[in-house]
C-alpha cells in the first residue's frame, strides 16, 4: 500500500474505540489486537521496531517502567568502560552471574508472532534494540541488531573477536571465588552483585592484551552509522512503522518515529506503558504484547 493512501485516508483508532485515547489505560488484548490487524491490512509491508519489552517474558529484566523513567541503575557507560579498570572490573565479575541467565534465555510467543509477521510478508525488516538474539532464535531472518549483540565480544585495539563464552570461562577460571556468589539479575547481562571486585582479574585479549567488550553499543556510544541507514532504507521502502515493545526513550530507537513522520509513513506502538512518541503515533495500543499479537494474527 502506498505512503499517498496513509496521507489522504489516515488511520484513526479514536473513531472506533475513543477509551483508547488515554496512554495511561491498559487496553483488553482483543481490542487492541484488532486495531493493531486493522493496521497490519491497511499497511501490509512494515519496519517492526522491538525493545526490551518483547524479552521481559524470557526472563531478560527491562530497564524503565510503565512511564518510562528508569527503575533500575542506569548501566555502564561507553567512556566509563574504556576508560576506567575499576569499571571493567565491576562489569566483567557481575557478567560471571548476569550473562548465562541471557545466554539460556529463550523465546518467548512475541519473539514467535513476530517471526509469523515475517513468514506472512509483514515485515520487511526486524529492528532491534535488544542484544539478546531471540529474534533469530525464534526464526527471523530479517533483523538487524542496532545495539549489537551480547553473545560476541570484540578486541578494540586489534579487532579480534570471539564468542562470549569463551571470555566468561577464561574470567571464571582466572576468578574462582566468584563461582560461589548469587545475585538478582539485571538487564544485559547484568547483575546486582556488590561487593568488592579489586582483585578480580580481566581476561585481556589474547592477540594484542587489549580490552575485550561485549560487542554491544554501551550507553554514550553511537550506533554504526551503516547500520541506522541501512535500517533508514528499509523505512523508506515500508508501508508503515511498528513499534513493539519499547518506551522509544533512547534518541537510537525513537529516531525512527521522527524519520517515520518525515518520510510520511504510518506509526503503529505496541507497549505496556507510555512511549516518548505519544505526538507522532498514529496508533497507540498499551496492551500486552504476546496476548495482542496473537489476536491480530489470528485475523491476518
């Protein structure tokens, strides 16, 4: 379908179901579930954008609440990383706890009914924000991990790269009084373990003894430019945009709704909670997502 049809037939989920006009209420899977596959008929081909919401039911924590506010400490910056050994420290023994709870993670019926979008030539291209790989794992070919991914990490001074793995066993080795301890886990990889970590010892790369990190954009980094125009094309040539599972309050995922508005494009959001794109969306579901993506397909 068409950028023209969007522009002089616009999609208004108000003229049928006004209650859902408040970003505040929580709206019954099979009422947003049918507006979502109204959507889905009127602009078949869409960009999906996804955010940590689509995982919380593998058992992957979110970072912010239904407001978008942050409810957990905000996780390790770029700068911070690279520059302070402290900080390393503190990132890699809190991995020893964090990272096989992601690791084993698997999908959940979102990561599925997203892959069934694919399947049915919904999607054009998966975006996600998630480092977590559940959405190939469930079976889509289509995505492209814009803050990276988890299970890689990635020399930067030579570029050498290996499984994660690899590193966790090598810290674990180097590390064994940190194989007693437990801890709640964060997002990415992540864990709430606080004690003190000056004597653990980093597995340093094993080609040039360089800083071995995750392969994963930190917070203050920027996104591979190759990587958002790529996304970009994909944009252009959709019919729509579908946000699914993000609060849109980092400026890398919400910069496709303001891309989207400028190309002319239709802004579908599908999440528990309000998102920063309240004044661009052209439909705003705060549903659960498994429960609503179930219902559209099955009138797909």
């Amino acid at each position: 379908m068409s950028v023209t049809t969007h522009r002089t037939r616009p999609f208004s989920a108000n003229q049928r179901l006004p209650e859902l006009d408040g970003p505040s209420v929580l709206h019954k899977p099979e009422q947003a579930g049918e507006l979502l596959a109204d959507f889905i008929h009127r602009y078949p081909k869409l960009l999906i954008l996804t955010g940590a919401g689509v995982s919380t039911d593998s058992g992957i924590p979110d970072y912010r609440d239904g407001e978008g506010a942050w409810k957990r400490k905000q996780p390790v910056q770029h700068r911070e990383f690279m520059e302070n050994f402290e900080t390393r420290q503190r990132y890699w023994g809190r991995s020893l706890i964090g990272w096989p709870v992601m690791r084993n993670a698997t999908p959940n019926p979102s990561h599925y009914y997203i892959a069934d979008l694919e399947l049915r030539n919904h999607s054009s291209l998966v975006v996600t924000q998630n480092v977590d790989r559940l959405h190939q794992k469930a079976g889509t070919h289509g995505v492209s991990d814009l803050h990276g991914r988890a299970d890689e990490v990635l020399c930067m001074s030579c570029g050498y790269r290996c499984p994660r793995d690899n590193v966790h066993e090598r810290c674990a080795d180097l590390n064994p009084d940190f194989r007693q301890y437990k801890a709640d886990i964060a997002p990415d990889g992540d864990a709430y373990l606080d004690v003190d970590f000056s004597g653990f010892r980093l597995a340093d790369c094993p080609q040039c003894s360089g800083i071995l990190k995750p392969d994963v954009v930190f917070f203050g980094d920027f996104v591979p430019k190759q990587r958002v125009n790529s996304a970009l094309d994909a944009l252009k040539a959709s019919d729509g945009l579908l946000v699914i599972g993000s609060s849109l309050m980092v400026y890398s995922g919400f910069r496709f709704c303001r891309y989207a508005k400028e190309f002319g494009k239709p802004i579908a959001t599908l999440n528990l909670g309000r998102t920063r794109a309240e004044e661009l969306a052209d439909l705003k579901l705060n549903a659960r997502i498994g429960e609503t993506l179930k219902v559209s397909l099955d009138q797909l």
